[in-house]
C-alpha cells in the first residue's frame, strides 16, 4: 500500500468511525470508488484490501456503539447468513483445503460484512434517498477519468496499482475500466446506479440530471455490451410498473417462453446470449458455451465446487492454469461451492424480489413516488440478476450488489406510511417524508 492510499484510508476510517450513523456509508463507498484492489496488506495468507479494512473499522463501530439493524432480523438476513455459512463450509470439499478455506473466508468476510454495516447504517426510505446521493456524487469523478481515459487511453487510477496504465481495446474502441478491475464491471456500476439519480429528481433535480450523465457517462466510456444491455433490463424494470399486479402471471409467461424457445431453437434457448453484440466486439458466444460446460461437467462441482475447470472450455485465463474464464456469477457460486451454494445465492435474491413485493403490498396507499422508488430498488436488482449471467464480479463492484440488498433489507420491516392524511396522498411535496414515516411497525 503506497503513501497515498495509506494516507486516504487513514482519512475514511477515521470519518467511518465519527460520522453520524445516517452519513457512515459516505467513507465506506469512497474507500469502493476511488480504491484500487492492488492496495491492500498482507497478513500471512490474508489479504486485506482498503474495503475489507474499511469493513473491520465499520464493524468496530458498529460494536463500540451497540448500533443495530433497523426492525431486526428478516428472512433476507437469515439466508445471506446461511450463504455465508455453506461458502466456508464448502472448503472441505476442495484438496488444498487451507487455501480454499482463505479464499471463502475472504468471499464471506466482504459479502456478509458490506451487507450488514450497510443494513446498520441505512434505515428506511429517507436512508435510502440519502445513500443514493453519496453514490452518484463519488460517481462524478469517475465519470470524468473515465470521460478522458476513453479518449486518451491512459489510466489515472494506475496509479495505484493493481489495473494497467494502457486501456485495453478491443475492435478498435478503447475500453475505459476506472478503479475497477475491468471495463464491464466498470460500466455495470455506472449501468446499476443510474436508477438512484431517479430517486432524487424531486429533491434535487440538478444533482439527478447530473447524476444520470455521470452514470451515463461510466456506461459508455466502458464500451462493452454488457452495461449496455445491463442499462436495459433497468429500463425493463421499470417499463414493468405498470403491470406490478400482474408480476405472479409475467413471471409464469416468462417460463412458458423459455421453453418453447428450447423447444423450437437447435441450440440451446441460452445461446441466445452469443447474439448479443452491441459494440462490435462482445465475447457472447464463451458466456453461452460456458453454461453448456457448467451443465456438461455437473457431476465434477455439484457438491461442493471443483478445483479444475480448464477443460470446460478451449480458453484458459492468465492467472489460473486450472481454471477457464467464468463469466457467470452464478456458475462461480458453483465453482466455489457447489450446487448448495449457488442455490443459496439464488434464495438470496429471491427473497430480496419477495420483500420488495411485501413492502409494496403493505403500503398500497403510499404516494406514488415512495411506491416507485421502492420499485425501483427491485429494476436494479433485476438488472444485477440477469448480469450475473454474462458477468461475474470479482472486485469493488460486489459493494453495489451487497448495497441495494441492504437497501432492500432495511424496507422489510417497515411500513412507509400509516393512515395517512388525504391531502398527503394526492400532494406528497407537502411534507410526506416527515409526518407519513413511521418505523417498526
């Protein structure tokens, strides 16, 4: 870890330890948007990067003041809690069990440790507006290195370590990556975020317009059809309002469509990934074949994982001589902990999807804004469930996913509003935040 980290850490820590509990989210999301994942210490097999640092000051905090999540446990807690525990367990199952165990308990460490810090520090809707603020603020910056590396080719955040100073290109289009460890995850970020700019157009309108070029902004400059196409199932998410009653039938209709797709199509219905291209220069057909693997070689990761997939498919990766790219966060549940595990991650965001549909049906008469903005929790979840089938995310970017599931978390146990006045419904400008939020309920 350089001067300049050493001295930044120092700086958030500190603030992560002092703020307010309404603002503690600020210094953990910084140490996410401006760190990179080469700056970290090493304790032995331990590799403690500036997040998992600032996730260790957090839980001190969060200790030293007996803070507590809002409303108590839910369901969503209980399974990301059971996620957590099969991802250590599963070590038993793989031949070098000491670095398998090293290697989940750091998996488990970040994923349970953001999520419960951020379930602590954002209680309710207004928490919600808030940590939505401080995202697309950090976001600015990034949009504007990321603005100039798309043009220049240089990375400013090389700096640091850990990401190359060249952008990569590819097709000829230079692909601008940021603090992150690759262009897609970058432009995933800027995709998934965009949404909280929405969430403050009636509050702060400047700041939402801005907020939405700077997310657009990250979104192109990655030049990849991944954000792209993650920016549309936000968008699809949102197109679904208007027939939120309906979800039970979509979902079914969704099923039926899938399997006459695989009926009728000769290859597989989810080679219909390989025909996504939209800059020129997509590797769909890997992210397809990849699934075929995962489903062909079945017998070798069910259980517990696996420690070899080179031979899934005719590539490999750099960093690995056992391993092919998985470009699937699911399928990585997989690798790392088998069948269970995946599963698991698979409950954990179904039971997210079932407390957005339980806090809408408990506040039918809310404004339309506050029913919107908990719907809009529930399109960036989308958007991050069908990424996870071309994507995998490997670096800062799980913040954002642990991020909006704390978000989600922190509604469950609320009721937005109760009996509320008429002229509070049909004028929600006039003060709802304030005398319509009861908590605990």
């Amino acid at each position: 870890m350089n001067s300049l980290s050493t001295v930044f850490l120092l700086v958030v820590a500190y603030y992560l330890f002092r703020l307010p509990k309404a603002w503690a989210a600020l210094p953990l999301l910084a140490g996410a948007c401006y760190m990179t994942l080469g700056q970290e210490m090493v304790l032995g097999p331990f590799h403690f990067t500036v997040i998992r640092i600032l996730v260790a000051v957090g839980g001190l905090r969060v200790a030293s003041r007996k803070e507590r999540i809002a409303g108590g446990w839910t369901p969503l807690d209980r399974i990301m809690v059971a996620w957590g525990i099969w991802g250590v367990f599963s070590s038993c199952f793989h031949k070098d069990f000491s670095s398998a165990l090293v290697s989940r308990l750091g998996m488990v460490y970040d994923g349970l440790g953001l999520y419960f810090l951020l379930r602590v520090f954002i209680e309710g809707i207004d928490g919600i507006v808030k940590v939505c603020k401080i995202v697309i603020i950090l976001l600015i910056p990034i949009a504007l290195e990321m603005g100039v590396e798309h043009f220049r080719g240089t990375n400013a955040f090389a700096v640091l370590g850990g990401i190359p100073e060249e952008c990569e290109v590819r097709g000829g289009k230079i692909r601008a990556q940021g603090p992150f460890s690759h262009s897609i995850l970058a432009g995933t970020v800027g995709a998934v975020c965009w949404p909280m700019a929405l969430m403050l157009w009636r509050e702060n309108r400047k700041l939402a317009l801005v907020g939405l070029a700077a997310t657009g902004t990250i979104v192109l400059a990655s030049s990849s059809s991944g954000p792209i196409m993650t920016s549309a199932f936000v968008l699809l998410g949102f197109a679904l309002w208007r027939a939120r009653r309906h979800m039970r039938l979509i979902r079914w209709g969704v099923v039926v469509v899938i399997i006459a797709l695989d009926i009728v199509m000769k290859a597989p219905v989810y080679y219909l990934i390989s025909k996504v291209d939209l800059t020129g220069n997509s590797t769909g057909w890997h992210r397809s074949a990849l699934i075929g693997a995962a489903i062909e070689h079945f017998n070798e990761w069910w259980l517990g994982g696996t420690d070899y997939t080179r031979d899934w498919m005719p590539t490999g990766v750099q960093w690995s001589q056992d391993h092919t790219d998985i470009t699937n966060h699911y399928i990585k549940m997989g690798v790392i902990g088998g069948f269970p595990l995946m599963l698991l991650f698979i409950g954990v965001l179904a039971s997210a999807f079932a407390s957005i549909g339980k806090v809408l049906k408990r506040n039918t008469i809310a404004p339309f804004e506050l029913q919107f903005q908990i719907w809009t929790l529930g399109a960036i979840l989308f958007a991050h469930t069908v990424t996870f089938l071309s994507v995998a995310y490997f670096d800062q970017s799980v913040v954002f996913l642990y991020l909006v599931l704390a978000a989600i978390g922190s509604l469950s146990t609320e009721v937005v509003v109760k009996f509320p006045l008429q002229s509070d419904v049909l004028a929600p400008e006039a003060g709802v935040y304030g005398k319509n939020l009861s908590h605990n309920c």
